[in-house]
C-alpha cells in the first residue's frame, strides 16, 4: 500500500491546490489522506482504482475539516502567477487568465472540472468521489464550459465596426 500510494502523490497534490488555492494546505492535505489511507488500507477493495479511492478520501478531508477552518479565516485563493509554472509572455497571460476565470467558478463545478478534464476521471468515478450522481457532474460540467465560454475574457477580442459602435 505504501509503494502503491507514492505513485499518486503528485496528482493528490495538484488536487489538493485546486480545492485549497494553497501549496501548504495541499501538502497538509495529501499528508492527511495518506494516513487516513494506511490507516484504512483494509477498506481498500481490491481490484478498484486506488487513485479514486485516494481522491474521495481527499475530497472528505476537505470537506470534513480543512474548508470550513480556512474559509471561515478568509483564506483560500492563490494568485495566478503562481499556477502558471514555466510559461513565457503570452502563454503565461493566457494561463492567468484561464486559471483566474477557472477559479471563479462555484467550487462544486470547479471540483468536477477538475477530476474529469485534468485527472481523466470518467463521469461515474467523479461522481464517486464527490458522493454525488452522475446527471449532477453532467450538469456541473456543462454549467462550468457554459460560464467559461460566455467569459468575454477567453474569447477573442473582435474589434468592433464604427457603425457597430453605439
């Protein structure tokens, strides 16, 4: 379990950053969920996906402690500039902006967009780990492209006609 567990700590942590907004409560988090899952290794079916598993003890974590503390502290937004790693110039504008907009949405669409386009979940796991139907992460997904494609931000900037102009 433990050799097992180290292969997935990268994509805990990016997890973790997504729900927190914070590098510290991302580690505090994937510390928390790998001990919670020693401690539970007997819980752990066989044969299923352990990263799901991973994820929903995670997202309990979450939920259970972590949010309402930080919350109600006023915490839990990261700037952009951090997220946006490596990139250069208008790269690294564009992924500001995404991660700024991408953030903004509600949490509940934000955890789905998440687990099903960056970690590659099907519909039916992210459902699993968010403890929610399958028609709910459906319509949390297509809320948040919604939102995402009616950002006049993300879309290209068309230069208006004078005779366009009021």
């Amino acid at each position: 379990m433990r050799n097992e567990i180290g292969q997935y700590l990268s994509r805990l942590w990016r997890y973790g950053l997504v729900l927190s907004h914070r590098r510290d409560i991302a580690d505090d988090l994937v510390q928390a969920t790998c001990v919670r899952a020693l401690e539970r290794a007997a819980q752990f079916t066989l044969g299923s996906r352990m990263d799901r598993w991973l994820f929903s003890i995670l997202h309990s974590i979450w939920l259970n402690e972590v949010r309402a503390r930080h919350i109600r502290q006023g915490q839990g937004f990261v700037d952009a500039d951090d997220l946006a790693g490596e990139e250069n110039g208008e790269d690294t504008i564009w992924a500001n902006e995404v991660m700024q907009r991408v953030n903004r949405l509600p949490e509940a669409q934000r955890n789905a967009l998440f687990l099903v386009y960056v970690e590659e979940l099907s519909y039916r796991e992210a459902a699993e780990v968010l403890g929610v139907p399958i028609g709910t992460i459906m319509s949390r997904l297509a809320a948040a492209r919604l939102q995402l494609a009616n950002d006049s931000v993300l879309q290209p900037h068309i230069p208006q006609s004078k005779g366009e102009r009021s």
